[in-house]
C-alpha cells in the first residue's frame, strides 16, 4: 500500500458543471500524476507536478487544470465537465531520485451526464 | 501519444500454464516497470527493473530488462486463477527533465481452471 488516496472515488456529474478530484499522498514523493483510463486507450498522462507549485502538461491535457499547494495534495480541476471527460481517473506519485518507480492511487470514476 | 507495444493484447490459458509477454519501444529505456491491474483497482506495482540484463522475480513473476534496453519481458509460472487481470509494461528515459513514464497498452490474461 503506497499511501495514496483519491476523494471522492466515484462522482456522478452534469455536463457544464466544475469537478475537482484530490490525491492526497502519506509519502512525501516529488513527483504527482493525474492519468485518465479509457478502454482502448490504455493510461494516458493529464497533468503531473514535480514539486510544490510546479506543474505541467501531459498529452491530454485540454479541459483540466491542476493545482499543488502542499507536497501531499494535488488537484485536478475539470473546469467545465464534458461527457467526453466520463472516464477512471488515477492518481499516481514518483520517488525517481534513488528508487524509480510509480505507485498508483485506488482511482476515481466520474461520470458526466 | 506514445504508448509501447504490448504483446500479446489478450491470452486465455489453463491453470498451471506459464504465460510470456513482452513489451517493446522504439526509444531506449533505463527503468522498466511491470504492473498488475484488477477490474476496479488501480494498477500495483509488481517489479521494476534498472539495469540492461537484468533479472528479476517476484513470486511466480519474472521479469527482465532487455540487453538492448528497448524491451522487457514478464513471465508467470503455473498460472493460477487470481493471475487473472490486466498487465501493464512502463519505461521511463532519464534523460534531462523527463519524469514521465511511458505505458503499454496492456495484456488482458484471462485463466480457465
């Protein structure tokens, strides 16, 4: 268990409306990771943070914004919910100084109406 | 955007069955990460390899980083039925400034008892 929690784990939304989903982290990992998982398209890279207010895009970035304030939290921020954005959201968190690899949060399903 | 070659997509096999697969890329790699998702889970971390040649097992699970750093391969001896699930590959290059990993797109093993 990588100490990692995503809130809220499933959310039922209307389109037009914001969404924000929060990973919280227990071990003080750098890096941060917000991927969304689709079938047919595997995991694919949204946003992810190196470090307290330091973030940047991943390859589907359009429609999300995310903010890290603390090392612990970062949020992903669905400012205007679409139904192309209904998918599982995962968190996921990187030491990559010293031992490289990446745990995974237990994931968020958002379904946008 | 980039995904790695994953192969097979699918297997059903028999329990008691050893199971191969492998993931390849055009670009070199110096991580590989092997990972293990359950329907409505977020994928767990199984092994993570960092040098070419590289042998390393976990249990049944057996992984190795290719010689030419541009492939690895997971083997699972003697399939039992919970080894059913989605197995993922992911390379990350440590090249400057690059903290992103790179994922295949899946192997689904389905085990018939």
């Amino acid at each position: 268990d990588a100490g990692i929690t995503q809130s809220p784990r499933h959310k039922v939304t209307e389109t037009g409306t914001p969404v924000t989903l929060r990973c919280h982290q227990t071990e003080n990992h750098r890096y941060m990771y917000w991927y969304r998982q689709d079938p047919g398209h595997g995991l694919r890279l949204i946003h992810y943070s190196y470090g307290v207010k330091d973030t940047d895009k991943g390859e589907v970035s359009d429609g999300y914004s995310v903010s890290r304030s603390k090392t612990e939290d970062f949020l992903l921020t669905l400012e205007s919910a679409t139904s192309s954005q209904t998918s599982v959201y995962f968190c996921a968190i990187s030491l990559i100084k010293g031992t490289d690899t990446q745990y995974f949060g237990p994931g968020t399903r958002l379904t946008v109406l | 955007g980039q995904q790695l070659n994953q192969s097979p997509q699918s297997m059903f096999i028999q329990e008691g069955e050893d199971v191969s697969m492998n993931c390849t890329s055009s670009s070199i790699f110096n991580t590989w990460l092997w990972y293990k998702q359950d329907p409505g889970e977020g994928p767990v971390l199984l092994i993570a390899l960092y040098k070419a040649g590289e042998l390393t097992s976990n249990g049944r699970l057996t992984a190795q980083f290719g010689i030419t750093r541009k492939d690895s391969f997971l083997n699972i001896s003697a399939s039992i039925p919970s080894d059913v699930g989605i197995y993922f590959c992911a390379g990350r290059r440590t090249t400057s400034g690059t903290y992103k990993y790179i994922f295949g797109t899946g192997t689904r093993l389905k085990v018939l008892a």
